[in-house]
C-alpha cells in the first residue's frame, strides 16, 4: 500500500512522475535504452530540457531577460554561488531560519551582510516585521518558506532593491512578480523531482558587474552560454523534473496548485487549533507556511509525542516526525501530497485523542 508520505525532503512526488520516471529508467524515449545510460547531448535528452525549461517559463510566467538553468550542487552551493555572482560590495539578508543563516554564512565571505531582522531570539517561530533594508544594497535576500520551522512569507516583500530568494520548499505554490527579482533558486527534491538537481532562476543583466574572478563552474554565465550543459547537468532529476512540470500544467497551473495547497493547509491548521491535545508552533498564524505544518503536544500530553508517532504509522502515515531543532511533528504538504493523506492524518488525530 502506498503510504502517506508527509516527510521534508527528499519527499513525496506525483504518482505520475514516479511511474514515467521508473518507464523511462526501463526505456526511455524509444531509444531501448536506460534513461540513466543515455548521453545528455543525445536528442532525446535536449528535447527533455528544453521541454522542461519551457515549462518553467510557461507554468512561473517567467518574463524575458531571465535564465533558467538546471545545476548541480543543492540549493545550499547556491548559498555561496549567489553572492559569488551578485554581490558586488553589500547585501541584506533576512535571518528566519537555519537555511538562512546558512546564506548569510556564505554571503559573508563575498562582501558586506547586513541581517535586517532575525527571529532566532524565539526559535525562529516567526516572520519579523516592519524590519529596515538599507538603502543602496545589491540585493534583499529571504527564505520564501522556512522548512524546519514551519513559517512563510507569500507574498513578495516590498523594498528599494532587487529580491533574491531561496524558494526550495515552496515552488511552483504561489505566483512571483519577477520583475522584482534579480534571482530565485530552489534545490529540487521538496517539490518538483528527487534530489540532484537544483532550479536556478537568474536576471541575465544582473550579470557581469562584480570585480573578483569567478570560477567557471560557479559562475552562472558559464551554464548560459551552454544551457546548463557545461558539463554533465543531472539527468534522471531533470527527466523527472520534467514529468512534474508535465503534471503541473495538466492540473491548470499554480491557480489550481496554489487552491490545493491552501485547502490542505486549511484542513491540518483547523484540525490542530480545534483539537484539545495538539499546539501549532507558528506564534501569529499569518506566518504559517501552507508547505510545512510545525505542531507539538500541549504540556501536558507531551509524553505521548512517541505515541503518537506509532498510532500514524500504524495507518500508514509517514515522515510527520518534527525536525530535531523544533521536536514534535512537522507535516509537509508538497503539491504531491494529496488531500486524503491530510484527511487521514486529521482522522488520527481525532481518534488518538478519543483514545485518551
Ligand atoms: C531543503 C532546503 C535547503 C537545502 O537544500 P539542499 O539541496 O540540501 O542544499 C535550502 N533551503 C531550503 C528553504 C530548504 O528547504
């Protein structure tokens, strides 16, 4: 039986992916051979990233003057690989969460970082407000969904600079206004195909205005003038990617991702606040993240946390353990995830809490 699958990453995909991928890891494209033993200068790989980054363009409403590339790395080189290419003397850098200070780490080392606001101080469990950007920055850098603790920011912050942003966990869920954007990256494997792979989306006049020499595989020019085929791009997540991006225009787009993503995060968050046993950990409900639903025992059932974890798994709920700096339960509700795996969920909270 299929499971419930609720874990942060790597984590669920469509079924459709899921069964085109393992048809393609057989036979892929006619070719009688493995998708995983084929050139990535063959034809039929061509076809498929240049199938699969139309279909960014196409699904983000990308406008002209960007770039989509497919690289290596994880969302985390970019941490570095960012700055390397767009930080020319000083950028801003919003501290809400682990992910996020590990951007602000990397950026450090390319010039002057300024965190405007931090909410490390109450374990990152909400968005700061009314924080300051100075003026004159490179660029503002945010964390659109902080995956650990459960917060978002969905809808693009207004400041006097270009936006960056690490949307790895919340792609393809809400519509971006790039024209405020010199770049946005997302490592692949929360919503869009297994890990390998990371989406770099970047203003191509952004470009070619810092001094220090950058190294070619670092330097995002480099995979424009190949097409993300500098060197060997990763091929069986850009296949996969593409099979994703396949089902996400079948379903009508983000309007349609982004109605299910806020139904299913609507059913768990009621479920949680009505509920006697189980806390959100969010502090204002207007920074909760519709990807990743942060909760714990109240006090006084907090011994039962272990329980709890058993009584889903004997349902076949899976991966809804809280990461380890936040405890209790996280669940992720990727664009994958259907609506009856959170009926299920909410169905055993209910029933756990009858039972005691
Ligand atoms: C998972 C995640 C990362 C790390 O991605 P890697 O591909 O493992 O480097 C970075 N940022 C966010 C928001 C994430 O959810």
């Amino acid at each position: 039986m299929k499971k419930h699958n609720f874990y942060a990453g790597p984590s669920i995909l469509s079924e459709y992916t899921i069964r085109n991928t393992a048809d393609a890891i057989i036979n892929f494209a006619d070719t009688g051979l493995s998708v995983l033993e084929v050139s990535h200068r063959s034809k039929e790989f061509q076809a498929v990233i240049d199938e699969a980054t139309a279909l960014v363009k196409e699904i983000l409403e990308i406008p002209e003057g960007f770039q989509v590339l497919w690289l290596g790395g994880g969302a985390s080189m970019q941490f570095c690989m960012l700055p390397y290419n767009l930080l020319r003397k000083h950028a801003a850098y919003l501290d809400t969460g682990t992910w996020a200070s590990n951007a602000i780490k990397e950026a450090r080392l390319f010039g002057d970082v300024d965190v405007v606001a931090s909410s490390k101080d109450a374990n990152y469990t909400y968005i700061p407000k009314g924080f300051e950007v100075p003026a004159g920055v490179d660029y503002f850098h945010y964390t659109t969904n902080n995956t650990i603790y459960g917060t978002e920011i969905r809808i693009d912050p207004t400041v006097d600079c270009p936006l960056v942003a690490d949307m790895s966990s919340d792609i393809f869920s809400r519509p971006i206004d790039f024209s405020r954007y010199d770049a946005i990256y997302a490592g692949a494997q929360k919503n869009l195909a297994p890990a390998g792979v990371t989406l770099v989306i970047v203003r191509e006049d952004a470009l070619g205005h810092v001094d220090r020499p950058i190294p070619t595989m670092l330097d995002y020019r480099t995979h424009i003038k190949k097409g993300s085929m500098f060197n060997t791009p990763p091929v069986l997540p850009i296949f996969s990617a593409l099979q994703t991006l396949r089902y996400y225009k079948q379903l009508g787009g983000l309007p349609e991702l982004e109605r299910r993503d806020l139904e299913k995060a609507a059913m768990l968050y009621d479920a949680i606040d009505s509920s006697r046993m189980f806390r959100g950990t969010v502090t204002d409900p207007a920074d909760r993240s519709i990807m990743n639903v942060c909760f714990v025992m109240k006090e006084e059932y907090s011994e039962l946390e272990a329980d709890f974890i058993r009584f889903c798994a004997d349902r076949g709920i899976v991966g809804i353990k809280g990461h380890r700096s936040v405890g209790g339960f996280r669940a992720s509700l990727y664009n994958a995830l259907p609506i009856e795996s959170v009926k299920v969920l909410v169905e055993a909270m209910h029933d756990f809490e009858a039972t005691r």
